[in-house]
C-alpha cells in the first residue's frame, strides 16, 4: 500500500510522547499534528514500547531526540550508541532527529543530564567533527539543541548564537531552537533574550521548543531558573515564542513535558495555545 | 583556565568535591549553588530511575531508606549506558553487600526479579508455537525434542520465597510469605511480563531447557530435584504463556 503519510514535521504543534498518553493521542489528537520521542527509550529490542511507537508512526510524523549521544564529550562519541541510533533511525525513518550542545557521557560514565561546555575554539572544533560522524553514519541531516544554562565558564570566549551558527556553517547540521532555553539561560547569565534570538539563524531553524520552567535563586539572590520540564509554558516565554515566529516563520513547535507529566487535555490545550500562535501570523 | 569534563565528573558524584574553578556566575564568582543544580539534576534523575526499576525494593525499605541507598549506588555505580531502562544491573549485589540491610537476606534476591521483569518487558517479541502443535506430536518425539524459549521468558531460583514476598507487596496483595525456596518463571504473553510460581522441580526444568536440553533430559534432572514434579503444570505455564517459540525436534537418520 502507498505510505500517504508526510514525512517531515509539519509547521504545527507536536508533544513529547508519553506513554500514558497513548489512547488519547489516538482519540482525541486534537491540535497535535506531530510527536517527538526521547531515542533512548525506543532502544530495547521489543515488547510494548516498539509496538506503541509502530502504531503511532502510522499515524504521526514523528521526531527522534536524543539524549545520550554526549556530542560536546571531550572522548570519542560511544559507538555502541550511534549503532544503535542508526538502527532507530533505520527502521522508524523519522520525520527529523535531533540532540544537543551539551555532554553527558565522560569515561565510561553516562551521567544522565546535559552537561554545559565552554565554548572556544577547541570545543567548537570536537563537536563539529563529532556530528559529522553522526551525520555520516546515520546518514541524515541532524539538529542541534541550544542548551539551558545555570554557568558559565570563564575560559568561554564565543556567544552562545554564533558558537551555534558556526557549528552549522561548517557542518551543515540544522538548528533545533529552544525557546523556553533562551528565557532560562538569558535569565541566569544576566542577558537579553531578544537579542540571542536577534543573533540567531532562524532561517537554519527547523523545530521549535516549548517548556515549563522552575524559579529558583542562587545564593546571592539572583535569579536560578531550572529547566524542568514540569508544568505549562510561562507568559514571557510565549512572548518570545510570537516574536520568533513573526521573525522566522511559522516552524514545527514542540511542547515538552517531562516531570509531573499532566492528563492530556492539559498538554493538548499547550498545543492547541501554540497553534493559535501560529495562526495569527497568517495574514 | 580550563575546566575538564574529569573534574566535573568527580564534582557531580562526590558533594565533598569543591566545583571547579572556572565555573562561574555572571559577576565572575565561582558557581556555588548554580554548580550544585546539576548535581542534584543527576542524583535526583537516577534516583528516579532507580525507583522506577525497583519498586517493590523500595516498599520494602520505605521511601527514606530507599533514597538514602539509592544515593549511595548511583555514586559507586553510575551508569555505564544512556539506556536507562537497564540502569541497576548491580543493583542486587550492592544491596547483598550492604552492611544496614544485611538481616534482610532476600532482597538482594527479590531486585533480580525486578530486574528479569524489565528484561523481559523490552525483550524481543517471538511468536509462540501454537498448543496444538504438542498435542499432535507423540509422548517419544515430544520428549526428545528440544524447546526454544522467548526472549522475554526468564528463570529466577531462590532459597527465598520471592514470589510471595513479591506477590505480598502487589496493590492487590497476597498471603504471608513463609519461609521455603521458589523459583520463578517469567513469561510475556503480550506485552506484560507475568511472573508465575513454578511447582517444585520447575526451576530444574526450566533452566535445562535454557541449556539446550532435550525434554526428556530436562524432565529427569526436574524429577531428581523432586520426586513428585508436574510436568503438566509446568508445561502448561510454559505453554500458556506463550513461552515456548520453537519445537526442535530429533533429526530422523
């Protein structure tokens, strides 16, 4: 039977996949035209959660995140690891796939969070040699993730946009642009967030991201905000999100819930606010 | 200076261990708590893996123990692999060797359930031979035929009553364990692992099927271990489950 169903990500709001959520995504999609799975979690060798992912590709274009490749470690990229990615990648055949500038992978120790990286000539030049190892093994185009940051560190000498911008240039990978990101990083490094989207290739940018964040203050007082992933997108970040939409264009905007993970008319109605974003651009 | 990923590691694992310097805020002082976030980003995650994997383990000791020794191992142990789903393979020895909880002599026993139960969740899927097909063979043949497990069937042999103890501490409960072996057979009709109490001798059969043994082999060790095995029980679990994918069966000179 011919596939009929399009293979790229759709300029429309998609969720992180839960399982919990599977009938009802099923039922009662609503606004959720696409949805992004976490690789790692679709790397046993069978049972319920292939299956589950099998039926949902029928229906949804589906977008592969990583969160284990440790693309900014100071070793060499896990093998074992990227086999396995090429072999998701292999039989899902994603709508996109995309992983992070960050590491979480040192020695043979998988720490389980995205690690920050100064950002300096040495770094820039070990992550672009190592995507392209990923991108020539899974022979795909990647995306990569700006990060959220709680510090800096001193030895940085390249803005964050340009050290992005630059990976892309000498890459070719694109660009995954998280906006719930900026807010905490601009928040927690004393900057503007308008002017890091100003800064940024939008026109390199093929996906969006949208999440909760956690209020806290270091001990000085200063605002800390935790990328938590664990209730709705705040007002400024919807802001930010109209501003780059109206600069950019319309993208494939994802809301991500992670912790505390809510029924689905709370994650649909977080698509459906995205949607009517997306709307109003059109003229 | 430059801030390697070795000294943030050690940082991340061991709250002891300063954050490097380099690692600042945006006035330039060391990170302090903006440091700590990361670290508790990963203890907090692996935590809840660790929960995750180990239910029943963690009702036994209580949330507090739980977390308490669940802080300890992540640290000896962190993971070696971005697959999560298998974090806490050295779960169980850990726990064996863990001077507080030593009097509590099955629980080492009990997180290898809990381990073989998310092996065989995310094993590979297999078809099961049909029931009838062991009905249309003969006594001789069925007994000199080897049998080919799933993937997702596993086998634990215990001196400890671990399927009550594991059944006592479902939603739904169970009778008080008493004190005896047992041995488990798990089995993954569709997509949820099940695990059934084998009758006496079970554990024996099972574990020579594994090892390539014809039926008939394995029913004699199962029968030196019991005297009254049940075979038919023990194939009807392995049966009913849909455990067995493949009849081997002697090749007819």
């Amino acid at each position: 039977m011919l596939d009929t169903r399009p293979n790229y990500l759709p300029n429309r709001p998609g969720v992180g996949y839960k399982p919990q959520h599977f009938s009802d995504i099923l039922d009662h999609p609503g606004t959720v035209a696409w949805l992004e799975i976490h690789a790692e979690n679709y790397m046993g060798a069978g049972g319920r959660p292939l299956a589950q992912l099998r039926a949902l590709a029928e229906r949804f274009p589906i977008s592969v995140h990583g969160v284990g490749l440790s693309i900014g470690g100071e070793g060499s990229l896990d093998d074992e690891h990227l086999a396995r990615l090429k072999h998701l990648i292999g039989w899902l055949e994603p709508a996109s796939f995309s992983e992070h500038l960050a590491w979480s992978t040192h020695g043979s120790h998988f720490l389980n969070d995205l690690l920050p990286l100064p950002y300096t000539e040495e770094t820039l030049a070990r992550i672009c040699a190592h995507i392209d190892q990923v991108q020539e093994t899974v022979g795909r185009q990647m995306l990569l993730e700006n990060p959220s940051t709680y510090l800096a560190f001193a030895e940085s000498q390249i803005p964050e946009a340009e050290f992005l911008t630059e990976i892309s240039t000498r890459t070719g990978c694109g660009l995954l642009f998280d906006v719930n990101n900026v807010f905490i990083s601009a928040t927690n490094q004393k900057t503007d967030p308008y002017s890091y989207i100003d800064a940024f290739p939008l026109d390199r940018v093929q996906e969006l991201h949208l999440g909760g964040h956690d209020e806290d203050h270091d001990e000085h007082g200063a605002p800390l905000l935790i990328d938590s992933h664990g209730r709705e997108v705040v007002d400024a970040v919807w802001k930010m999100y109209e501003y780059t939409i109206a600069k950019g264009g319309p993208k494939p905007s994802l809301i991500e819930w992670d912790t505390d993970v809510p029924d689905w008319p709370v994650l649909e109605a977080e698509a459906a606010r995205a949607q009517s974003i997306l709307q109003q651009v059109l003229v | 200076m430059s801030v390697g990923q070795t000294d943030f590691r050690t940082a991340i694992l061991d709250a002891r261990v300063a954050a490097p310097a380099g690692l600042v805020d945006p006035e330039g002082r060391p990170a302090g708590k903006r440091f700590d976030v990361y670290r508790n980003n990963v203890a907090v995650s692996l935590t809840e893996a660790l929960k995750t994997a180990f239910p029943v383990i963690r009702k036994l000791l209580g949330d507090e123990n739980f977390a308490g020794i669940a802080g300890l191992f992540l640290r000896q142990h962190p993971p070696t692999s971005p697959l999560l789903m298998f974090y806490g393979a050295e779960f169980p020895d850990f726990l064996a060797g863990f001077e507080p909880v030593r009097h509590l002599g099955y629980l080492a026993d009990v997180a290898r359930l809990e381990l073989a139960l998310r092996h065989s969740y995310h094993a590979a899927d297999a078809t099961p031979v049909a029931p009838q097909a062991f009905q249309d063979m003969t006594p001789q043949a069925l007994m000199a035929a080897r049998l080919r497990l799933a993937p997702a069937v596993q086998l634990l042999r215990s001196h400890w009553p671990i399927h009550a103890i594991w059944q006592f501490n479902q939603p739904q409960g169970g009778p008080k364990p008493e004190m005896r072996p047992e041995s488990i057979l798990i089995t993954r009709p569709d997509y949820d692992p099940v695990p059934h109490l084998l009758p006496a001798g079970g554990g024996a059969l099972v574990a020579a099927l594994g090892d390539g043994q014809p039926l008939g082999n394995a029913v004699a060790t199962a029968t030196t271990k019991a005297p009254d095995f049940d075979l038919a029980a023990t194939l009807g679990l392995l049966i009913g489950g849909g455990a067995i994918t493949e009849i081997l069966q002697e090749e007819t000179p």
